[in-house]
C-alpha cells in the first residue's frame, strides 16, 4: 500500500483562491486621455492621421458636391459577385443600421461646433521661408575649393553639431563614421584642420567644442591690437572659472587691472554669444504656440470661447454607412459579404469612438478653462498678478467634478490668450501663503514681491536671501530664508554673488 506524505512535496499543494477588484481603462477611453493632453499645435497633425488611417472618417470641411470615386465604390462594383456564392447566415443580423444611417442634419457622430471664435482662426499662417543654420553652413562650405574628401569630412562635421552650433561629438567617432559609412577614410589631424577652418565660418563662435573655444574664436576675430581684447582673451582662456563665479577681486589680481579697467573687459566678454547656432531665427527647436483658449472682457464681463482649431467638422462617412444599408436589404448574406460588413463596422466603430474623443475633448476643455476663469476672475480682468488666488489641481477638479488627473493634463499643455499676453494654465495654480493677519494668498504674490525687489536692488551689492527674508517679513509674510530661496530658484534668478555687477 502506498502512502502519499504531503510534507514531502508541500509546494505542489499550495492553492490559493484570490479575489481581485480591478479597473482597467476602454480604448475609447485611452484615446480620449491621449487626445486631452495633445495642444492644439499638434491637433491637426493628430486629425491628419486618423483621416489617412480610417477610410470611414471624413473632414466635411474638405468635401465638395461632386466627391470622386472611392474604395466604397469599388466595394459596390463586388456586390454581385457577393451575392453569386451560397454562403450561411451571418451574425451580423443583430446589428442596427440605424445607428449609422442618421441625418447628417442631425448626426451625432460630427464636430461641427461654433464657439463664437473668428474664422480667421481656420486660415493657414503664411510661413516665410529663410536660410537654417545648417544650410548657411553647407552654402559657405560650397564656395570653398576643396577636394572631395575634404567636403566629405565638412560636410559630416556640420551635420554633428547641435543646433546651439557647439560640435559636441568625438572627433574620433567622426571618424569611424566616416569610414563606415561613407567609406572615406582620414586621420585626426585631417578632421581638426577642416574643424579649424568651419571654425572660421559665420556665425562667429561656430563649430567650438565647449564655451570657453567659442568665446575665444569670438574674441579672436576682434582687434587683437586693442588692450581691452587682448585681456579679454587672457581672461577666457585661463580665468574663465573666476569670471563666471564673478570672483572679480581675484580677477583685478590675476590680470593687473584696476576696477574700472576690469568693467570694461567684463563687458567686452558679456556682449558674446554663447550660442552662435541660436543666432539664426531657423532652428529645428523653434515651437509654435497657439493659444487653445481665448478670453476677452466684454464690458468687465469675461467671455471664453476655444480655438477654432479644436473642433474640426468631421463625420461619419456616408459610404460607408451606405454599406450597412445594402446589407440590411440584401436577401443572401454570404460569407464575403458578411467579412466585408465586418470590415465596415470595425471602421465605423472607430470612425464614431474618434469623433466622440473628440467631442468630449472639447467639452472638458471649456468645462476646466469656465471654472479656472471663474476662479480667477480678478486677474483675468485686471492682468494683476496679486489678484491671483491660491489655486490648486484639486480646487478645480472638485469645482468640474472630475479626477485630478484630467485637470493636469489640461493645465499641463494648453495655453489661453488674454488682453495681458498668452499664458500656460498651469501658470495660475500656485500654493497659499499665510500672511500674519491670517489672510490666506497666492505665493505667486510673494514671488512678484522677490522679483520687484531684485530688480531695484544696487547691482554692485545685490541683496542676499536674508535681507530678502527680512522684506517680505516686513510686507507681512513671516516666510523662511530657504523658502525664500526655492522661490527664487523657481524664478531662474541666480543667488547674490552671481547678480553682482562692476
């Protein structure tokens, strides 16, 4: 007889029965999180896409009268074929063609939508057309005679600097790029002697491998007979660490110059630039922004409308509804068909999911941008930032009755153009501040206070975080130094020492 020990093999009789509550989001609603957070800058470019890749969806603004043959069409022309096979009923009976067939008039699957926006806002931007920064290189490149393998070699270090204009790469990685991939082979030497000539080029600075080449190869084009330049060199190429810690002291020291000879020298070196590749208006970093919200004040009443650009006129395609037309009065449904139809209502059903996104996108907009307006109503009439109110994520969420989570989203991307300049949303949320009357206010009038101050104070003794501490102490906000400080890091301001000027 055998006898089964169960403390032998425990780990085979370890089950467990667990229970779990999980929530997991629908596609439709990834999509519409994904929709929420894109700025209307990039809504066209996301529209675009979903038009190229769902054949059911159309922009109704693009339309005419006379619309060419399409893919619906040549479905139409295979319907006899469909209707020759013997094919078994489908399962697509239980579905309802009237949920696609609805008057355009009345069709709920569409985007048209009127705010009161100008139609100005539809317009294409003219877009003038200039030389980019790396264009102007290769054109100065061009007029040099050169032999083919050192264009090669040109060329490839123009395309690996950055857009600020700095050759950050290796020179030896250049070179086993060169050798890979366009079978040119070189030695260093070859590469810095074309580096030192692109160094030459316009704008100044260009094609330096750290701030303190650039500086240099600026300075070096200037008169080099000129005292103030010949210090300035000396000072960039062997104090550049005591002129940016603005250790002037040492620096009268280090280089024989009296105060007033320094300040000169100073400002010689200040005038560079340190980004010669910023210098052209070109670059591939530049951003477009358009505002999502408008709010103009009526007669000291606020009036909100979106951007025109938010709410394309798409629909449903009628083809395709059509589809589902002939289908429901098609006395065989054979199997061609019914995959056909199937194929129709997977595009209709996304067709309707995008356009609803779309829709909702919409209403959260305008319903987040009302209760931020409502909020800071003082401000968006007046453009005085004192007169924000502290203000955070959930004050407004709780105001609209949804999740936190979809207010960051709105704020974190969207801007809104007032009377005052366009502003990023997220720039009205700010914490509260207690003052000592036990009256609560936005730390953003704190950090206006700070930047008053700094910008009045005397330059050649700027005011340390103490003596900031000591003033808003005064104003009434009993505010810590190291609060004060992270504010001021917050506004980019650098400390005192930094802010001191000859």
């Amino acid at each position: 007889m055998f006898i089964f020990d169960n403390s032998l093999f425990p780990h085979m009789l370890k089950q467990n029965l667990q229970q779990k509550l999980l929530q997991k989001l629908s596609p439709q609603q990834i999509q519409f999180i994904k929709l929420l957070q894109v700025p209307t800058v990039a809504l066209d470019t996301r529209i675009k896409e979903e038009l190229e890749e769902n054949p059911a969806l159309e922009d109704s603004s693009l339309m005419t009268l006379d619309e060419p043959k399409g893919e619906y069409d040549d479905l139409q022309d295979d319907r006899d074929d469909f209707s020759n096979d013997s094919g078994e009923e489908s399962s697509l009976d239980e579905f309802n063609v009237d949920d696609y067939l609805q008057d355009d008039s009345s069709n709920d699957y569409s985007t048209s939508y009127s705010n009161g926006d100008d139609d100005d806002e539809k317009k294409e931007t003219p877009i003038a057309i200039e030389t980019t920064f790396f264009e102007s290189l290769q054109q100065q490149l061009d007029l040099l005679p050169l032999s083919d393998q050192d264009f090669v070699v040109g060329k490839q270090i123009i395309g690996s600097l950055d857009d600020d204009g700095y050759l950050r790469r290796p020179i030896t990685s250049m070179i086993d790029d060169l050798a890979f991939s366009q079978n040119v082979m070189v030695e260093e030497e070859d590469v810095i002697e074309m580096l030192k000539l692109i160094q030459s080029f316009d704008p100044a600075g260009i094609a330096a491998r750290d701030l303190q080449e650039c500086l240099a190869l600026q300075l070096r084009r200037k008169d080099s007979s000129n005292p103030i330049i010949k210090k300035a060199i000396e000072i960039v190429e062997f104090h550049l660490d005591e002129f940016t810690r603005k250790h002037y002291d040492k620096l009268e020291r280090a280089v024989g110059l009296n105060s007033e000879q320094l300040k000169e020298v100073v400002a010689e070196i200040l005038r560079l630039n340190p980004k010669p590749g910023d210098s052209n208006q070109v670059t591939t970093k530049q951003m477009q922004i358009i505002p999502d919200f408008h709010i103009s004040n009526n007669d000291s009443t606020l009036v909100l409308t979106l951007n025109a650009r938010n709410a394309p006129e798409l629909r449903v395609s009628r083809s395709y509804m059509d589809m589902f037309d002939h289908y429901d009065k098609a006395s065989q449904k054979d199997k061609k068909m019914k995959e056909a139809v199937q194929f129709v209502k997977q595009k209709l059903d996304s067709a309707k999911w995008f356009i609803d996104a779309i829709k909702q996108r919409q209403q959260t907009l305008l319903k987040t941008m009302n209760a931020i307006m409502h909020y800071q109503y003082d401000y968006f009439l007046t453009g005085d930032e004192r007169k924000l109110r502290p203000m955070i994520l959930k004050d407004i969420a709780d105001k609209i009755g949804m999740d936190i989570s979809t207010v960051s989203r709105v704020a974190n991307s969207k801007y809104v153009q007032t009377e005052f300049g366009t502003f990023l949303l997220k720039s009205f949320f700010s914490e509260a501040i207690q003052t000592e009357s036990g009256e609560e206010v936005s730390n953003k009038e704190v950090k206006k206070i700070l930047e008053d101050c700094i910008g009045k104070e005397d330059k050649r003794k700027p005011l340390a975080d103490e003596r900031l501490t000591e003033i808003l102490k005064e104003h009434g906000y009993n505010i810590a130094r190291r609060t004060v400080a992270k504010y001021r890091e917050q506004m980019n301001i650098p400390v005192a020492r930094l802010r001191k000027e000859l």
